[in-house]
C-alpha cells in the first residue's frame, strides 16, 4: 500500500493543492477579510512564479522527496518509530504531530537567526495577506527546510502514510491560514482550539515587532499556547492592522519574482532577532 502512495504522491499532493487553493481563492472573492492594497496580479505573478520555481528545485534536487526516504526507512529500520511496536493509527498520530512540532521549531530558529532571517523574510514582506502568501518561500529557504525534514524522518522515522498527510496537511492549512477569508469571531474562537485559523496566523504578519514573534504554528495551534508565543489579537484590529515590514515597502522588490530571489541579499536586515524585537 505504501509504495502505491510513493508511486501516487505527486498526484495526491498536486490535486490537494489546486483543490485547496481554488476553494480559498473563491472564498476570498466572496468574503474577503480586508481590502488588498497592491495589485493583485503583480504579487500573484510573482508568488505563484516562486511556487513554480521551488516545485522544480524540489523534485530536481530530491526526486523521492521525504515520502521515499520513510520508505527506505521502514525497509532497513531506520528511526525511532520504525523500532517500537506501535499501532499503525498511533504511529501515524505520533508522526504528524511530531513533525508538526519540529515545523514550529524551525520557523522560530528561522526568525532568530539573523542568516536564515533573511531566507524567511521574503515570506514576511508580501504587502498582502492571501492565499498565495502561503506558498511565498525563497529556494533557498525551501531546500532547507527539505534537508531539514529529510533529518526528522530519518531520526524519528515516521511511516510514508503519516509523512504524506503531513505533507498534505502542511500545503493546505498554509493557504487555509493566509487566505484573506472572513470567518465569523465565534466560529474561529472554536477553531483555533483545534487548528491555526487565518485570524490567528494573520497577527504573526503585522509589522509589529512583537506580533511578528507570536503564532508561530501553522497547523495545530497548541504549540504557540505551551511555548506562550501565542497572541489572540492585533493591536490595532484585523482590518486595519499593517501587514509585512516596515523597512521592506517597495512593490518592485516584494512584489516582483527577480525583487523576492534578492531580497535575502538586500543589505538592511532590520530588527530581527527575537530578543531585540520584544524589546
């Protein structure tokens, strides 16, 4: 069953993706949180361009991908979890959550240390908030994000059933939690309970110090609450909050494909350790 989903997860992963975004595209459309302030098809160009770019680099670089590495892994008992006697249903729970974690992890490191800072603030200097700010990564950030999971999976050695879903899951609650949607204040304070919800994430995006270095999470939310990064709302309300970076505002270099494969290399780094940032 497992080599059927190595053998099918491009096309697993593929159809999420365009199912997933095109329901929060249309959302967007027909219950916009806030009103965008750049054009549309200059970012969507630009951040769709970079999802091109990256899926490429990707499958280049690493052909199996993580998926073929948790195979090989269960073949030659590799990792934590390939030695335990568990449960596949717990395995699996226990992987994606795990790995879950580890995504929180990285994404606090990655806005720490001032190198990989600069790696990760292409994502943060999207003047916009939507759905394409989900999947707006620089390749370099993305390569090592892959090294990086391939590390966890290797060490922990989770089943290419939960390396999937997690993957899945991870690209579809991304755009889920950039999409610029309104849902009703109840409804998400119910949701947030269970996963990160568009309002809760949206607060990690304001050019406020502090709110940048909160909500951290991007599918379970309990993360943010244990390490208390999580901040409920932003100072200045959803629809009027500033959203990317203060130094960064120039729509030729945030909003463009050649301005995002720069911008790491822009001179100005800004405040960007956590330390220097609450203060």
């Amino acid at each position: 069953m497992e080599q059927t989903l190595l053998e099918q997860e491009k096309f697993i992963r593929l159809g999420f993706f365009f199912g997933v975004f095109i329901l929060v595209a249309i959302w967007e459309i027909v219950a916009p949180r806030r009103s965008l302030t750049i054009s549309k098809s200059l970012r969507w160009g630009a951040n769709l361009g970079v999802v091109v770019l990256n899926t490429l680099l990707l499958r280049l670089l690493f052909p199996t991908a993580a998926v073929g590495l948790a195979l090989l892994g269960e073949e030659r008992s590799w990792g934590l979890l390939n030695n335990l006697e568990l449960h596949p249903l717990l395995g699996v729970i226990i992987g994606v959550g795990f790995m879950d974690f580890v995504i929180y992890t990285q994404h606090v490191m990655f806005h720490s240390v001032p190198t990989l800072w600069r790696l990760h603030r292409v994502h943060h200097a999207d003047l916009d908030y939507d759905v394409t700010t989900g999947a707006r990564f620089h390749p370099i950030e993305i390569i090592l994000s892959m090294v990086i999971k391939l590390g966890v999976v290797l060490a922990l050695g989770p089943s290419a059933t939960a390396v999937l879903i997690f993957e899945v899951l991870l690209n579809a609650m991304a755009m889920f939690n950039h999409g610029n949607i309104y849902i009703p204040v109840a409804i998400d304070r119910i949701l947030r309970l269970f996963v990160v919800t568009p309002d809760m994430h949206r607060v990690h995006h304001s050019v406020h110090a502090p709110m940048t270095n909160s909500n951290f999470g991007f599918n379970l939310p309990w993360w943010d609450r244990l390490m208390g990064t999580y901040a409920d709302q932003p100072q200045e309300g959803h629809t009027e909050m500033k959203i990317g970076l203060n130094e960064l505002r120039d729509p030729k270099l945030v909003s463009t494909i050649t301005g995002i494969l720069k911008l790491p290399f822009v001179p100005y780094l800004g405040e960007y350790t956590i330390n220097r940032r609450w203060k």
